[in-house]
C-alpha cells in the first residue's frame, strides 16, 4: 500500500472495522460463558438444564450491553471528531 492509498482512507474507518469485527464475539462469548458455567452448576447439583438456561440468557444480556457500549462510544468519538 502506497502513501497515496493510504491517504484515501477516512481516518476513523480502520476503528469502525475492528469494532464491527468484535461484536459477534462480543454477543456469543458471555453467552456461551454463561451457559456453560450454567451446565456445570446443573452437572454438581444434578439439575435439569435450569442454570444452564439461566444464566445462558444472563449471558446473552451482558452481550447486547457490550455491544450497544461499543457502539455508543464510537458514536461519541464521531460526534466529536466532527
């Protein structure tokens, strides 16, 4: 990549592409966190799958908050930098 292609990237792109690659995992890795520590405690305490769910849901909220974070302080940034 020469100097003058370089030139022709908006400057905050480069971050809005590496935030739009880490959502997916920002979603599924709490979720999955969750709901295998979940199908541990169900495994110890020789439950139906109830933690396993519980806290597979739990996880799935503490990704939708990560993800609507991100996104609202790459918000902020581009308010600012405007």
């Amino acid at each position: 990549m020469s100097k003058e292609d370089r030139k022709k990237i908006p400057p905050g792109t480069i971050k809005e592409i590496g935030i739009a690659w880490t959502m997916p995992f920002e979603l599924v890795v709490p979720m999955l966190a969750g709901g295998g520590i979940g199908y541990l405690i169900d495994r110890w305490s020789h439950t139906t799958p109830l933690f396993m769910l519980l806290l597979g849901f739990v996880g799935f909220g503490v990704g939708i908050r990560n993800m609507l974070k991100a996104v609202s302080t790459l918000d902020k940034t581009e308010k600012n930098g405007k």
